[in-house]
C-alpha cells in the first residue's frame, strides 16, 4: 500500500515561460521539476492568473514514480498559496546588451529587472511606466512578468 505523501512547502526558483516549466525548492535547496499544467494558481480573483513568481511559496505534490537518476523530482501538482502582489513602478536603468536594469517600485523599493521577464518581447527604456509581480531571488527583490504601460513624463 503506497502512503498518501502530504504537500511540501517550497519557492518558487526558476520558472521559463517560454518553455512552460520550472523548479521549486525546499528550505535544503532540493529541486524539483514542474510543468505549468500542473501548476494550480489558486483562487484569489486575478483574471487572468500569473504564471509561477520567483520566490512565491508553494505547496508540492510529489509524483509517485521514483525520479531518474541525476535529474530533480517531478512535481504532480504545485499549488500558490499567497495572492500574488502586483505592483507599479518607473524603470530607473536598463542596460540593453547586458540585458537586465532595475525598477524603482511604487512601494519605494529597488526591483531587479531582466529581459526573460518582459511580456510581449519588447525591451524597456529608462523612464517606462511598467506594472509587474514582486518576486524574489536570491533573497534580492524581483521583478517578474513585466507589463509596459508607456514612458514616464516627469
């Protein structure tokens, strides 16, 4: 008889949008591999939803297959469990060849910007208006699922 496993508490560390899939970790850095679909975004009235956060806390549910050697844990469901903090903020620097800058939030705070995390492709110029989740990596804030508005007329 196979025991019923309760979730794991873990982050979000990584999440690819463009390939759909990601890892969490626990408190002992063990990783284990997600797919989008069998991330469960919770029911906290956010149309539409957004995909895995950086540093968002989760609750995992293991596979019961026994994982191939070298390769991380898959995940049979990956549940958020905090409503996702969305925010404002102006686009302080980015520099365009290295591909990250930084965004000075409407909270005050000073959050780390990276091209992967910019919906729609385009680059952001010093001055945009941008709305995006605050996540964390790293123990630095994030960043993530960046939205343009438009540029900023001080």
């Amino acid at each position: 008889m196979v025991k019923k496993k309760s979730p794991i508490v873990m982050r979000v560390h990584k999440y690819i949008p463009n390939k759909l899939y990601g890892f969490a970790v626990d408190d002992e850095d063990q990783q284990v591999f997600f797919h989008l679909g069998s991330f469960k975004p919770g029911d906290f009235k956010i149309d539409p939803p957004p995909p895995p956060i950086l540093g968002e806390l989760v609750e995992v549910e293991l596979e019961d297959d026994e994982p191939t050697p070298g390769k991380a844990p898959k995940a049979k469901s990956v549940s958020r469990t905090e409503c996702p903090f969305l925010i404002g903020g102006i686009v302080e620097t980015f520099d365009s060849h290295r591909g990250y800058g930084f965004i000075l939030g409407d909270d005050g705070k000073s959050y780390h910007l990276h091209k992967s995390e910019v919906l729609g492709g385009r680059m952001p110029l010093i001055q945009h208006k941008v709305r995006f989740y605050a996540g964390m990596r790293q123990g630095k804030p994030r960043a993530c699922h960046v939205e343009l508005l438009g540029i900023n007329n001080p």
